[in-house]
C-alpha cells in the first residue's frame, strides 16, 4: 500500500510538472520590431527584439516610434502601433484540434489583426477588449485604434 502511495505522488508529481512546462509554452513570437518597444512579463521589461517569445500575460509597449509585428502559435498575425499598450491577457491553442483561447486588450494605441486558426475553428474563443468594447473575432482582419481617454 505504501508503494502504491509513493507511486500515485510521483505520477501527481509528474503530472503537475507537465502542466507547468505547457503552461509556460510561448504564446508566439515577435517577428519585427521598429523604434522604441517593450514586452513586460512578470513585473520586467525588456526590449522587444524579433526572436523574442510572447507569453500568455505579457504586455507590448511602444514608443512614439515604435511598432511590433508578432506571430501567434495559431498563425494571428499582430501589428502594434505607435504608442501603444497591448495586453495579451490569455492565450491557448491546441495545434491538433485548432481549439483554444485569446483574450487581448489594447489599453491604448493601435493593434492590426490577422485572425489564424483559432478563431476559425472555435468561434467565440477570441476576444478583443477596449477600454469601452469587447469585439468578438469569428475569423477576419481588422485594427482597433484607441486614442487616450477612450
């Protein structure tokens, strides 16, 4: 009985840490970046340089000059603007069954949008918020501009 114990704590063990490992998997990855631009992720900012990983709850920042085009694991493609403020909230995606989450608010500024296959496969699973709307994405291209104050 003690071994089965021991066994099912290190099968729990095991477990966890795979969902750790998954939970920390890139959202994407920042493919061009312009001017002044930031990525804050757990309190830090560091400079957005292409290569770098977009986790699910990282922040993109730009300057008055900068601008930052990001890739999604699920092929949405991202273009943020010009002293702008990004939040990618939450983000999920299954590559097998195209199912998952993105939840991303832009505080300010503006993002462009190519959505991929997630908003394709589950409709409803992508929302963009601003300060004073919530769009739902059902697989199209658009840019949202938010100018202070609104």
């Amino acid at each position: 009985m003690h071994n089965l114990k021991a066994a099912l704590a290190t099968v729990a063990a095991v477990l966890a840490m795979g969902g750790a490992c998954a939970a920390e998997q890139p959202a994407g990855m920042v493919k061009t970046t312009k001017g002044a631009a930031s990525i804050e992720h757990a309190g830090k900012q560091t400079p957005a340089t292409a290569g770098a990983a977009l986790m699910a709850s990282d922040r993109v920042v730009t300057g008055a000059d900068g601008s930052v085009g990001i890739t999604l694991r699920d092929e949405t493609l991202l273009a943020v603007g010009p002293n702008s403020n990004v939040w990618l909230e939450k983000y999920a995606f299954d590559p097998t069954s195209h199912e998952g989450v993105l939840n991303a608010t832009v505080k300010r500024g503006t993002l462009g949008v190519i959505s991929g296959k997630l908003s394709k496969q589950s409709p409803g699973a992508v929302q963009f918020r601003t300060p004073t709307s919530i769009l739902g994405v059902r697989g199209t291209e658009f840019v949202i501009d938010v100018k202070d104050g609104e």
